[in-house]
C-alpha cells in the first residue's frame, strides 16, 4: 500500500469540500477481517471517480497520508489512531465486473470472489484456481494473489490507476512486474484491472474450481477467524516449514496462536488485541533468526 507524506494535522480543514464522504475518527476494526485495531483520522468513500480523483489531488497537495483498505483480510490495525485518510472503494462505481469477447474488466473494489464468477458463467477459464482467496481484487493485486501454479498478475493485461499527481493512468502489461506475493504497483490507488482469459466449457471450469477449493481448504484454516499469510517465503525456502522446525506451532500470546494446519497463519480467539499477534510475530520472527539465521519478512501489513 503507498503512503503519502503524512500532514501531521488532527484536524485537515482543507478537506472540508469532501464532508458528505470523509467520518473522522473511524474505528477501523469493524471494516478488516480480524475485528481489531483503533481509528482512522478520517475515513473516505468516494461516490465516483471524479470525486476519488479530486480528493487524491487534495491530499497529494497537501501532503496527507493515503491508504488504501479493502476488506482488510490481509491486515493488522494497530490501537493507535492510524494518520491521515483512508480511503474504501466499496461504492457501486468501483465495484463492477463486466465481460466483453474474452476479456474480463473489474473495478478493484469487487470481491475476487465475484470476480471468478462472472468469468465462470461467461465460459472464460483461468483465475477459478483463485477460488477461496478472500478479499478484494485490488488487494488481491496488490499482492499478486495465487499460489506456485497459478497467481493473478499471469492474466492481467492492463491496470487503470490514479497516480501521484491525481490523474488517471493506464499501466499496460509491458510495464508490469509479477513476482510471488508481490508487483511493482506502486501508484497510490487502482481503479480497474483488465484481464484476457481462454474460453474453456463450464464442466471443465467447474472441475478445477472445486478441485481448486478442497486443496485450499485442506491447506488453511479456514474455519477460524485467522490472519492471512504473516510471513513472505523465503528465496527457496517455505516459510510454514521453517515456524513447524522451530516447534512454534500452537504457541500462543494471549489470544492468538500459530495454526497447527499451516503454521504461516495465526489463529484469532475471542480476547485477542493487536499487541498479541505483533508480540507473537516478533517471537515467531526471534526464534527462527536463533535457531536458522533467517530472517523473515512481514506478509500481512500493518498500519
């Protein structure tokens, strides 16, 4: 997620023309997966892109924190207020999904989930191995979602963004890097994301979307109300492997605990605060450093 420079300002006056949009001091926990974590400054959900465009160009001129939440599956809000504005694209403008020859266009704030569908009902084959990754399309992008077969940026033929400066940008394929769990977008919001998919029969899409989903459900658990993936993998090296060496499964501070199905996600109980996952982090984090002199890196992100 890109931020801006923070302003530093309680209360951020020059954003007065957007009141019917911005709540400030916003508790964030009921907006993520996790349910926890303090307030946003301020909180906005434009209505179109005129009005998300102008308000990038405020805050960029004015140097105001942006950032940029989705469902807020794969993220660790903090007690302290986070600064700044964040910003939800979860209005009807930026959550639409339409198909045209063999060609899927999606807003980023769509589910994945919806997503899939739509291209599965118009008989186009390639992201129903997605099927179960949670969260938005353009978090789901930024993060380049998937798993060792098949990730998201591998069908992506442009991305429309708004850059730095507030103004609209077409990022073509040629510009695009993928790499695992990570892209070089790097621009402050994604508006849409076009992908190219080949037409396939539905039995043969709905054969490996269920396929697709009992091997993820076997590998995670998703019956909890669970972190995403905490840690990166990695160059060579599987990060779950690395936590179930060091005999950290199931270790628990507080009310969170590494999962005995894969150790590389953390089970939330009733209790839990995000002090305990950042302490059982840094002591996941403490003891494979002891034990191999690896150092692993944050997955989720923490604001």
């Amino acid at each position: 997620m890109r931020q801006i420079e923070v302003g530093g300002r309680s209360e951020v006056m020059v954003l007065d023309a957007f009141s019917e949009i911005i709540r400030h001091n916003e508790p964030l926990g009921p907006y993520t997966y996790l349910k926890l974590g303090g307030s946003a400054e301020m909180l906005a959900q434009p209505r179109t892109r005129a009005e998300l465009s102008s308000l990038v160009q405020a805050c960029t001129r004015e140097k105001i924190a942006i950032r940029v939440l989705g469902s807020g599956c794969n993220l660790l809000v903090r007690e302290e207020r986070v600064p700044g504005l964040v910003l939800r694209l979860s209005e009807p403008e930026f959550c639409k999904v339409s198909v045209e020859g063999d060609r899927v266009r999606a807003g980023t704030g769509a589910p994945v989930s919806a997503l899939i569908s739509q291209a599965a009902r118009n008989n186009l084959a390639g992201l129903e191995t997605l099927i179960g990754i949670p969260g938005t399309v353009g978090g789901a992008l930024r993060i380049n979602a998937g798993d060792k077969s098949e990730n998201i940026g591998q069908f992506v033929r442009s991305v429309e963004v708004i850059d730095d400066t507030g103004n609209t940008q077409i990022r073509e394929r040629d510009e695009l890097q993928f790499a695992e769990h990570a892209t070089n977008l790097d621009d402050p919001v994604l508006l849409s994301v076009e992908f190219g998919l080949q037409p396939d029969s539905s039995d043969a899409i709905v054969k490996r979307m269920r396929k697709a989903w009992i091997l993820r459900k076997a590998a995670q658990p998703l019956t909890y109300q669970s972190v995403g993936r905490i840690f990166k993998n990695p160059r060579g090296l599987n990060a779950a492997g690395l936590i179930e060496r060091a005999g950290l499964v199931r270790t628990k501070v507080g009310g969170v605990e590494v999962s005995d199905r894969d150790p590389n996600y953390f089970v939330i109980h009733p209790g839990t605060t995000p002090k305990d996952v950042l302490r059982l982090m840094e002591l996941v984090r403490s003891k494979v450093k002891e034990q191999y002199n690896i150092s692993l890196e944050n997955e989720i992100t923490i604001w």
